[in-house]
C-alpha cells in the first residue's frame, strides 16, 4: 500500500506556527487527512513553535487535540517529522548527544521523527508537491 | 490600482467538465494592508503568466476575503480575469458570511480540502500559499 502511494505521488505540508492559537495545525490536519484518504503519502514536517503541536498530552477544551490527530495520521502512513533544533530549544529533548545523535525525549510521543534541516531537505527532494503553512 | 492581467485556461475533459491546470493558491488569511493584498494577487498575476492558470481556494480566515471591502475587490479582479474561486462552505457559514454576501462566481465546496488535494497533486502544477 505504501508503495501504491509512493506511485501515486506525495504530498508534504510544512508547519510553521503553534497549535490553537490559529487554525493553520487544523489545516494541515484536515488536507493530509483527505490527501491519506485518495491514496498518496504525506509527509509533515514541524518547524519553529510548530513542534508543539506534535505533543498529545495538551489538554485543548474546545479545540481539535492536534497531538492527537497528528498520531491518528501517523497509524494511517503519514511521515511526522519535528525539527531537531527547534525542539531543543523548546525543552523537548534533554541529554542530547550531537556526536552520536542520540537524545532522551520522554515526552516526544513514538510516532515524531526528529531531523535536522538535512532531513528536510530530504522531505522536499521527495516531495511532489509542497504547502507551507503559519509564519514563525 | 492594481490592473489585473489573470488569464486562465480551462481545458475540457472528455465529460466536458471544466479542468484547472497552472497555481493552486490557498488564502488563510486577510491581507494586513491593500500593499499585502496587491502582493498576493501579483503573485497569482506572475503565476499565470508562466503558466496556464490559476484557482484560488478560501479557507479558514480566508473565507473573510470573500466579505471584507478592500480584499472583495481584489478577489473581483482575479474573479474578472478568469481565475476559479472556490470556498469552504463551513468556514464562510462558521464566520457568518452568508451565501446572498458572495459574488455569485465563487464556487462554494462542501470539502474544500479533499477539492484541493486532488488539484494540487493531480492537476496544477504550482501552489502557493498564505
């Protein structure tokens, strides 16, 4: 099946801003959805404050849990990738080991690939087409 | 102001169903100023020209495009010249935009996404998004 979407073509969305203080993570959510939905792969690439946006454990009253949905996309086939450095700025990853590159994140849920912007580039070079979404 | 130079081809399918080819552009939001608002549709103009079209796509905060003074007029103007609108029917009724407040060539979608999707990977070449 993934290598019937590979055919089909993939679709990578860049996030850029943070959950729930806009509608830019539900987009990205609802277009991967639809996208997983008519067969192609998807990968999502968080960048900036976006990286919060992969944590499942925020507790939104009135909104979409993005974590969640983020997770939901990821069981179906959807590549999530955070952006290394931005998530070690933002606390995420403790006792990061650069000459290794290996890092503890216990609060980063299983489904996060983090990469750096060499794994970015690597998203786009596979990318068939690319949205950006938010401003940093 | 502004003259709008959008040209859009529209070829037709077998089932003479009007076919998008060129940009995919996604607006998600206002423009802060009529400068930002001219730059958005400029590149919308530039993109039609090096291309064959252009199909614009309202969703969320960019439904409010379709409502407010300066950024209507604009979407006249790309409307005039031949680019495709479309909406998401959810966000306009969520804004309390109505479907009598809409120049009647803005197609309203009930899946405004799925409607995207399958032009951004199957028909056009190019999307832009703001």
């Amino acid at each position: 099946m993934v290598a019937e979407a590979r055919k089909k073509g993939t679709l990578a969305l860049v996030l850029f801003s943070a959950p729930y203080g806009n509608q830019y993570a539900n987009h990205v959510c609802n277009i991967a959805d639809r996208a997983l939905g008519m067969g192609y792969n998807v990968e999502i690439f968080l960048y900036g404050d976006a990286v919060h946006a992969h944590l499942t454990e925020q507790k939104p009253k009135n909104f979409v849990n993005i974590g969640e949905t983020l997770a939901r996309l990821a069981d179906r086939g959807a590549a999530v990738y955070s952006c290394l450095i931005c998530a070690i700025a933002r606390g995420y990853i403790r006792d990061y080991d650069e000459g290794r590159k290996v890092y503890n994140s216990p609060i980063t849920p299983p489904f996060v690939k983090y990469v750096t912007v060499q794994g970015f580039v690597n998203m786009i070079k596979k990318a068939d087409r690319i949205m950006m979404f938010g401003s940093s | 102001m502004l003259q709008p130079k959008l040209r859009t081809i529209h070829r037709k399918t077998a089932k003479g169903e009007r076919e998008m080819s060129g940009t995919c552009v996604l607006l998600m939001r206002l423009p802060a100023s009529e400068d930002e608002a001219r730059r958005m549709l400029g590149i919308i103009q530039r993109s039609t020209e090096r291309n064959s079209g252009a199909a614009i796509y309202l969703l969320g905060e960019g439904t409010f495009w379709a409502k407010g003074l300066m950024p209507k007029r604009y979407l006249s103007m790309a409307l005039d010249s031949g680019a495709a609108v479309k909406a998401s029917r959810r966000d306009l009724f969520a804004r309390g935009i109505s479907e009598c407040d809409l120049d009647q060539r803005i197609s309203l979608m009930d899946d405004l996404e799925g409607e995207l999707v399958e032009d951004v990977m199957g028909r056009a070449n190019r999307v832009v998004s703001w």
